[in-house]
C-alpha cells in the first residue's frame, strides 16, 4: 500500500475527489478547486468569501500565522476578510494555562490588527496529538464588481510577486533549528530570520486590496505549501495557460538563501506565505507597482503567461528551462 507524504494531497487524487462533489447550488459562485483560494457564495448584494485552513508546521505564534493565512486567502479573491473562527486540538499532558492564553493572545491581536472579528470557534484537548493544531477558518466580503477568480488569468498578462520567496519558510526553520543556524551565521542572522514573521511579515491582505483598488486585476494566488513554483502551478493549471519566468527578478532573502544553502533545500520549493502572485494586463503593471511602492510594499514583474501548450518554463541564467515541481515542501527536508 502506497503512503502519500507529508503536506498537500496529491492534486491529481484531489480533483478526482473533488470531482465526485457535484455543485447544484446556484449560489455557490466558486467551489472547491485547484488553485482557487476560498469559496465563493451570492449573498445579495455581495458575496460572502469562506476560507479554512490549519497551521501545521510549526508550533510557535501558531495563532498570528493561522489568522494571516487564512485572511490572505480572502484578500486574493479581492475581498476583505472580517470574521475568524478558530478550533483549537491541544496535545494531552502538555498543555498549560499559559500556552493557551499565548495562542488567544496572538490570534486576537492579529486578528485586531486586520480588523477582523474573533466570532468563533472550538477548543479542546485532544487524544494522541503531541503538539497544538489551530485550524482557522474565515469569512469576508467583496463587491460583486470587485471579485478576483483565478480562472482569468490569460496568455498575455504579467505576472507580479510582491515581497521575496519563503518568507513563512524562513521564519520556521529560523526557529525551530535554531541551534544550528546560530552556529553557522550568529545569532544577530537567527533573531533577523524568525523575525521575518513580523517583517517583512506574513500578511498580503493589503498587496491584494491596494492592487484591485487601482487596476482590474485578473487573478491572484498566495503561495504556500509548495513554495513558489506550486503556486504558479496551481494558478496556471486553473487558468488553463502556460508561464515563462525570469529566475533573476525573484527576489530571494539573504537569509533565505543562506538558510536554504545550509539545509540543501530549494527556496522555490520552501513554503511561501507573505507573498503575494498577481496576475494582470501589462498595460496596468506600472501603476500597480507604484500604489504598493507607496505603501512600504515592495513588487516585481517576475513573468507572463503564455498559451497552455508552452508549459511552464524558467529562464535560469539565460537558458530556458522546465519550471522545478515539488511532490512535497521543502521544509519537510528539514523538520
């Protein structure tokens, strides 16, 4: 019997799976698919966006990463994100009173932060799990006008990344090896890196909303499990298009690439939370990147999207080549 590997289930297995769930609801304006953030359902006037997602790879601060994940997966359908419930499984004989009181801490000062509202949830402790799991799930809303599908991205459209790669990787391996980091870089490098949580920070709530307040954005895709090149394939695999990118305009962290150096691991592979995909007319490129350079928000024009039969391919030290795919996050090399 074949056993599947830490991390994503399998795409292909998943649309099989997915596939057995048919929509009959007419409200239900986006279902569950590859490479789409949330869901998407008609309210009236606007439409509700629902999003849940868990916080698996590390345990600390886990309620700041499990607000900001799931609230950038609302803002990439250009909607904002206003309620968060959270369940809480805590590990039998270790957990405290204080560990508790962190976790409620650090999700409702990010949640305060983004203006969202704590308005839910579950929490116990649970049978056989030897570290705490907060799964979130959160709602929003967005102007019908102003709804981000993925699905539109087009051959012809550039594709922009706001901030570097493996911001969210980063910080985890940064603390939780730690030890070995320091000895390498010092710990001044180790203080930098687990910091990357705070800056240059895991949230893209404001890239999304700046970007589809001044243009007509056409999709927009967070990448997380997988790293970068998983999330430019699942955009591309929703929008039935190809994809050329300029390795040389990633921007990837000095301490990501030392950190990734030591490790043996690939940055483009290394989950990504923190950065943000957009994906639009080019005509609108120039005036997207200002607004967020304006707002402190540093954004590239990294590629375009090309016919499906194309493929996806990089341009690495001026040779084109195939895009790296990742059955697994890198991060699983090193955790």
């Amino acid at each position: 019997m074949k056993y599947f590997s830490i991390g994503k289930l399998d795409y292909r297995l998943l649309e099989r799976l997915l596939g057995l769930n048919p929509i009959s609801d007419p409200r239900v304006i986006v279902g569950p698919g590859i490479g789409e953030d949330a869901a998407v359902i008609d309210f009236g006037k606007k439409y509700l966006v629902a999003k849940t997602d868990p916080v698996t790879f590390t345990t600390h601060r886990i309620g700041r990463y499990a607000v900001n994940v799931n609230a950038n997966d609302i803002a990439t359908m250009g909607a904002t994100p206003k309620w968060f419930l959270a369940t809480l499984l805590l590990p039998e004989g270790k957990t405290t009173a204080k560990l508790v009181t962190q976790i409620f801490k650090d999700i409702i000062q990010s949640a305060q932060k983004l203006d969202i509202t704590l308005c839910g949830g579950h929490t116990e402790i649970s049978y056989k799990i030897d570290r705490p799991i907060v799964i979130g799930h959160m709602l929003g809303e967005v102007e019908k006008d102003k709804l981000v599908v993925n699905a539109n991205a087009k051959p012809g459209d550039d594709l922009l990344l706001t901030k570097g790669i493996a911001i969210e990787g980063t910080a985890i391996i940064a603390r939780e090896r730690a030890t070995e980091i320091e000895r390498e870089f010092g710990n001044r490098f180790v203080k930098r890196a687990q910091a990357f949580i705070e800056k240059p920070g895991l949230s893209v709530v404001a890239d999304a909303l700046l970007s589809n307040k001044v243009a007509r954005v056409h999709a927009m895709h967070d990448p997380t499990e997988g790293g970068l090149a998983t999330g430019i394939m699942e955009l591309t695999k929703t929008s039935g298009t190809g994809i050329v990118i300029d390795e040389e305009k990633i921007l990837c962290y000095k301490e990501t690439g030392q950190i990734c150096k030591l490790f043996n691991i690939q940055p483009l592979g290394l989950i990504a939370s923190g950065a943000l995909l957009i994906a639009l007319d080019p005509k609108d490129t120039k005036e997207v990147i200002a607004i967020l350079a304006k707002n402190g928000i540093v954004c590239t024009r990294i590629g375009k999207f090309t016919k499906k039969n194309e493929g996806l391919k990089l341009i690495r030290k001026d040779k084109l080549v195939k895009m790296p795919t990742f059955k697994v996050d890198e991060i699983t090399k090193v955790l």
